[in-house]
C-alpha cells in the first residue's frame, strides 16, 4: 500500500473532511469476521483488554447497585456509551500493528494510544463529556413525568419510560455518530480532532442503514455480554474495538492525510 510523504507538510491544502466510501447494508457482518480473526490473532492482547473492561463495568455497575438504586445503575450503564469509543484506543493500536505484520505489543500499543496521540485524544474526550453533561442533565429535567405516587403501577410508567428512552437514543446516536470513525482515523493518520469528527459524522449519515445495522450489533453483543454476568464482555470488546478499525478502513478514504507510524520505534515503514 502506497502511504502519503510524512516530511514537510502544507496542512492547509489538507481537505476539512475525508471522503467515504458508501457501504453495504451487510457490511457490518464483516468487519465483526475481521475482528473475530483479529482477536485469534492477538487473543492475549485483546482478551487482556476485554477482562480488564469488563472488570471495570462490572465494579461499577455493583457499587451503583449496592450503595444507590437500580435507576443510579441504569444511568452508570448509559454512560459506559460516552467511555466506550475511548477505551477501544489500544484496540486500534493493535489492529494497526497486524495490518503492518508486526507482533502486536501490549505495551506499544497503550504507548501509541495515550501518548502520541494524547492531545487529539483529550480534545475528543471533552467533547463526549460535554455531550454527557447535556444528556445528564436532560436525564434529570425528564424526572418531572415520573409518577408522584409511592407505588406506581406499570401505565403510569410509560410516560417517563419513553420519553427517557427517546432522550437517551438520541445522546447514544449523536455519540455515536461522533466517535464511529474519528478515533481510529485519530490513530491511523496526522488528523486533527475535529476534521476527524467531522468526517466521523459525515460517513455515518451518508450510510444510514449499514451503520444501523452495526450499531444494533454492538449493542446485541453489549447486551449478551451484560447477560453473562460481564464474562461475554471479555471476548465481545475486542471483537467489537477490532471490527471499529476494520470499519473505519472500508468506509474512510483518508489518503490525504499522511500516516501515522502506530505503535512502531525502529521498524521500516515498508507497507
């Protein structure tokens, strides 16, 4: 593969978006084959990665249960939507050491992930925390339909339930729509936050269905793995961080921008 000249640049000739590919409905089913092979590929990498984000979930979610309420548990599950796009970082680390051939390295995958990119990287986690405040805060206002009654029954609930379902849908689709495709294009090429975004947001409204389609994916295996009693996380967040990375190649054409050397010190960059 033909990468672009990493010397001297002009950023201002670089174009504000990068270009998408439009995508088949079924395409999501591939990237979720690619990830499966990814993850045999790195199993202690990514299963390393998946038992730690599991554990994290899984602390959580007890200490909201134990020491609030089952709706304090529901809102900390929610928020996992606004963490999760930055925790598969290393994940893309590692997809992009295999695409090179190298061996993947735990250790230089979290070295390029929290380091070269850490400005990038911080920039994005303000704006998803900025979104997170907006839906916490509409969380509370939709408290007003939530019945007076000490013991309401199941009817007087649908009012509250669908208007916070409706309200939470939306904040998880504008998070998604923000970070489908921004962090890996952040990994991958010398891209600014924000073009990375805007071309997240672009793609993903120029291939409605396809990206539908994923998103159901993701939260099927979301649900599947909470289900198991967090232990099906350990595989499914791998799968799902490495089919993000495939993802992001088939849909975004950033030859454009040049390359960054993910994760690699001294090795030659000869592909």
């Amino acid at each position: 593969m033909t990468e672009p000249p990493t010397g001297d640049i002009d950023k201002d000739t670089m174009p504000f978006v990068a270009p998408c590919r439009e995508l088949s409905m079924f395409a999501p089913f591939g990237w979720l084959k690619k990830g499966i092979a990814d993850l045999g590929r790195a199993p202690q990498q990514g299963l390393t990665y998946g038992f730690f984000m599991a554990l994290v979930m899984a602390i959580v979610v007890w200490l909201a249960w134990a020491y609030g309420s089952h709706w304090f548990m529901l809102a900390m599950l929610g928020g996992f939507v606004f963490i999760a796009p930055l925790s598969c970082i290393g994940l893309y680390a590692i997809s992009a050491q295999l695409e090179r051939g190298q061996t993947p390295s735990m250790a230089r995958s979290l070295r390029a992930a929290f380091k070269r990119h850490l400005g990038n990287e911080m920039i994005f986690a303000i704006a998803l925390l900025i979104v997170f405040l907006i839906w916490a805060r509409a969380a509370v206002m939709i408290s007003i339909f939530f019945p007076m009654s000490a013991h309401p029954e199941i009817g007087d609930l649908v009012p509250y339930l669908t208007i916070g379902t409706a309200v939470g849908a939306f904040f998880a689709i504008v998070t998604f729509s923000v970070s489908a495709f921004s962090l890996p294009m952040i990994m991958h090429r010398d891209v600014d936050s924000i073009t990375a975004i805007v071309t997240s947001i672009n793609a993903v409204l120029r291939n409605k269905l396809p990206m539908m389609v994923w998103l159901a994916l993701i939260m099927l295996g979301l649900i599947i793995g909470m289900m198991t009693a967090f232990v099906g996380l350990i595989v499914i967040l791998p799968v799902i961080g490495y089919g993000a990375w495939h993802g992001y190649q088939e849909t975004i054409v950033a030859d454009d921008f040049p390359r960054h050397s993910v994760g690699i010190t001294s090795v030659p960059r000869n592909s």
